[in-house]
C-alpha cells in the first residue's frame, strides 16, 4: 500500500499505459481521479478500479482545454479533499514528417503534448502546497532525449516536457513538491497506429516488427503495466530524493 491516502489524477486514463496507472495506483491505496477526454474508456477504467475494490471517479477532460483542466482540479478538490500525485500522461502521436505539417495539426499537438501538463500543474500545485507538498510526474518520451524519425513534433513537444519538468522541480523544491519525467519507449498501446501512421494489419506488424529488431536491445516492446511500474515508483515515497530527473523505461533504446 504504497499510496495509501493518496489522492492521485492520471490524465488520458482510458487505456494504455494510464489505465494500467490507475489499477496499480488504486491497488496501492490511492484514490484515483480518471481523466480522459473518452467517457467510455474512461468510465471503464473507474468500474475496472472499483470491480478490484479501489476508490475512483472519472472526469471527462481534453487536455488541450485550459478550462477542463481547472474544472478536473476543482472538482478532485470538491471529491476528495487534496491533491497528492498529479500525473501529466495524456498525449498524442503528432503530424507525421515536416513537408505536409498544418498550423493545426502542430497547435493541436503542441496543446496536448506541452501545454496541458503545464497548466494542469499550475492549478494542482496550490493545493499541493497546502498540505505540505506533492508529486508531479510527467510522461514524456525516449524521443524527448534523442529525436523522433517519424514525427519532429512530438519530439519538440516531449523534449518540451523533460525540460519543463526540470524546470518545475527546482521552481517548487521549496514547496517540497518532487517533478520528474519518464520517458518510455515503445509501449503496446492503441497509439502505436499514430506512431507508424498506418492502420492495424500486416504492414503494420511488419513494420513494427523491423523497427523492434533494428532499435530496441531488449528485442521488444513493453507492456503497459511496465512503464506504470516505474510510475508508481516515481511517485511514492520510495523515490523521496528523486526529482528534477528524466526517467528512461526505453529497452536501452538510448544506451546505443
């Protein structure tokens, strides 16, 4: 119980890598806030906590919207009491290459990618601060250290989240309020479609398949429930003196 009386919110909790999140948060003792822009997949999440006996409620959030994520605080807030643990998951593929990258597709991006995490922190950390401090926890990407192939902006938007995260931790070290980043690699989630840009089938197998071979040492993907392993790491007091730090859960994808 690792987080017991905890008061956790995980954006983009739907699925993924944030639902495996949730079910191991709320395992620990955390009380789990389901933030998603989804209300099936979200709303499945809370039933899937609740049905192994955890405490969570869903939020219906875009991150992109400064307003929901006000609302998503102000109603944790209203639930709950306090805010322990915010963790900024929720993100996006982004446009493919850079010749055909639209205004919008870039805007749209960037508010998931950068500008979500960054305001949800600003209207969690007064709470925070009024109970003596807190845990803020970024998922960035392995391609937020070294580039993307595929797509430059979610790159510039993932390194935009390893900084901003170093960032926030020295700005808040005094409120005793711990920020760090982790950077995954490739991860079996819905998202692997946005990633290759094409859609379930062979091709795709295929070509995840050579990209496995060609890049991960491990010689192979992660599962979800990996990286929300070292989430709930990253956010309990076993990682008291951790902050200000990009954390690699990438296969040694980095290491060559």
């Amino acid at each position: 119980m690792r987080l017991k009386d905890k008061v956790a919110i995980i954006t983009a909790a739907g699925d993924g890598m944030g639902r495996a999140s949730a079910l191991l948060f709320a395992r620990e003792g955390a009380k789990v806030v389901v933030a998603d822009i989804d209300p099936e997949k979200g709303k499945g999440t809370v039933n899937a906590v609740r049905s192994a006996g955890g405490d969570a409620m869903f939020i219906p959030v875009d991150v992109g919207k400064i307003a929901d994520l006000e609302r998503m605080v102000n109603e944790t807030i209203k639930a709950y009491g306090k805010i322990n643990i915010l963790f900024n998951h929720a993100g996006m593929p982004g446009p493919q290459g850079l010749d055909n990258v639209t205004e919008e597709a870039y805007d749209r991006a960037m508010s998931v990618l950068a500008k979500g995490g960054f305001f949800a922190t600003k209207f969690a950390v007064p709470h925070m601060r009024k109970i003596g401090g807190g845990v803020v926890l970024f998922t960035a990407s392995f391609v937020g250290i070294v580039g993307s192939q595929f797509s430059p902006v979610y790159s510039l938007g993932k390194g935009g989240i390893v900084t901003v995260a170093k960032a926030l931790a020295l700005h808040l070290a005094k409120d005793n309020i711990r920020v760090n980043a982790l950077c995954p690699g490739m991860v079996w989630t819905a998202m692997q479609t946005g990633f290759f840009g094409m859609e379930e089938g062979p091709e795709l197998k295929a070509k995840q398949e050579i990209y496995i071979k060609n890049n991960i040492p491990l010689g192979r993907a992660a599962q979800p429930e990996e990286i929300a392993r070292v989430a709930l790491f990253l956010v309990s007091d076993e990682a008291s003196f951790i902050t200000g730090s990009a954390i690699v859960a990438d296969g040694g994808m980095t290491a060559r």
